[in-house]
C-alpha cells in the first residue's frame, strides 16, 4: 500500500537510513577538523612532556636540563625567536575526540612574547596553560603565577607584540581565545586521597593548588573568557586527553 505522497513504506525506511549515515560522516569528520591549540606555562611545568603524550601515548621519561625547549633568534641581531613550526595530533577519550595542531614553545620569562605570537598567527582558539605545584613547596617561587600573569594582562589589554604583520596586528586588536584550559600537571606528585575525591567529584577547582591562581582567573571571566580547570600527569599520560577534550567542551 502506498503512504504519504507517493512514498512506499521501503523507500521512506532507505531514506531515513541514508540520512542517518549521512549525518553519521559528517558527525565523525568533524572529529578531524583541526583545531589550533597553544600549549603555555613556566619551565619545567611538563610542557614538552604534554607534547610527546599528545604524539605518542604511554610513560615519557623524565626529562632533564638538555631537553628543555630554547628558540634561536631570527637572525644575529634580532631580539625576536623563532617560532618552532606546529603539528598536528589526534586525541581521543571516553567516545570524544579531536585533531589538534599545537607546538612547543619555551617557558622561558623572555619566551613569554613568543606566546601571544603564536596564539595571533595561528588564530588559536584554545589556549592550554600548564601550571605544577612549585609553589606549595616554596611560596616564593612565582614562575607559575609569573606565566599565567603575563598572558591574563596580554589578553585584558590586548596587548600586541612584535613580529606580527600588518594584517596580523589588526587581527591583535580584536584577538581572543574562545577558552582556557587550566591544568595543574604532576599529580602523580601532589594529589593525595582528599585531592582526588575532589576531583572524582568534580570539584578539582576547590584544591589548594589553585589558590594563587584565583584573581587571574577572575579577571579572565571579566573579560569573557571562561576557564576550565582540571588536573592532570602528562608523564604517565592520566587524564590528559580526557581534560583537554573536555575542557574544549565550554
């Protein structure tokens, strides 16, 4: 028997099939549309650790002095660096995943320019800030509130730096990150039992760690940036996807 307009029963249940695996492709190609990421913070946060866990998943060794990131000037008597080229890596956890295009760049106090370059050139629209635990072991080391300082100041201001092209410095005026991914890296050093129930519940944000970082991230929201905070252990490779897929997410 014939149904609406025409259509029989098999050709309407052939269409909704169709439909469906189309909607399925375009679904799951999204998954491969690269998004630009910038990976930032102090030295010695895990930055390059976070990288190699992004290419190449399981234990990264410990590394030491001679692998820490450094930028040659563009020439002999520039003050500028170079910027190291970007790559891209597929990431997946619990049913999300994404392709990101990220590059390692030093954490370094005169590499801090270098990452709001980064993030103008390559129109990055997630912005990774990795942060560790030094300052609970000693208050008066502020390399971690030094990073997250500058670029919270940088993007409140709308600061330009230099090395831009004329277009890219009109671009600077209106520049802004759609997030900010927050990541306390090293918890297979800091998280104990009471650190992980607030994080199993949801609430890794009340931790202690996070304490120094508060008036910075208060004033990002007041500039409509919002932040998601997670922690995560870039060496044995825990929650690292996960956090930054979800914090994509916001």
């Amino acid at each position: 028997m014939e149904l609406l307009d025409g259509y029989s029963g098999d050709s309407m249940a052939y269409e909704i099939v169709f439909a469906h695996g189309i909607w399925q492709v375009l679904a799951r190609g999204k998954n491969f549309i690269p998004h630009n990421i910038g990976v930032y913070g102090a030295t010695e946060s895990g930055k390059t650790t976070l990288d190699k866990q992004f290419t190449t998943k399981g234990e990264i060794r410990e590394l030491g002095l001679l692998d820490r990131t450094h930028h040659d000037k563009t020439h002999l008597l520039s003050k500028e660096r170079k910027l190291p080229s970007a790559t891209k890596k597929h990431i997946k956890s619990e049913g999300l995943e994404r392709t990101i295009v990220s590059s390692d760049i030093g954490g370094h106090v005169q590499y801090h320019s270098m990452w709001l370059r980064d993030m103008i050139k390559r129109k990055v629209t997630t912005v990774v800030i990795v942060v560790d635990h030094r300052h609970l072991i000693d208050s008066e080391n502020l390399a971690n509130q030094t990073a997250l300082g500058y670029l919270v100041r940088a993007l409140s201001t709308k600061t330009i730096p230099k090395g831009l092209t004329l277009r890219q410095r009109l671009r600077a005026k209106k520049y802004a990150p759609k997030r900010i991914i927050l990541l306390a890296n090293k918890a297979d050093e800091w998280l104990d039992e009471d650190g992980y129930d607030l994080w199993d519940k949801g609430f890794i944000a009340r931790h202690s760690i996070f304490d120094v970082f508060r008036e910075d991230m208060y004033a990002l929201h007041e500039v409509h940036i919002p932040v998601y905070i997670d922690a995560i252990s870039a060496r044995y490779g825990w929650n690292v996807e996960n956090a930054v897929l979800q914090g994509m997410k916001i």
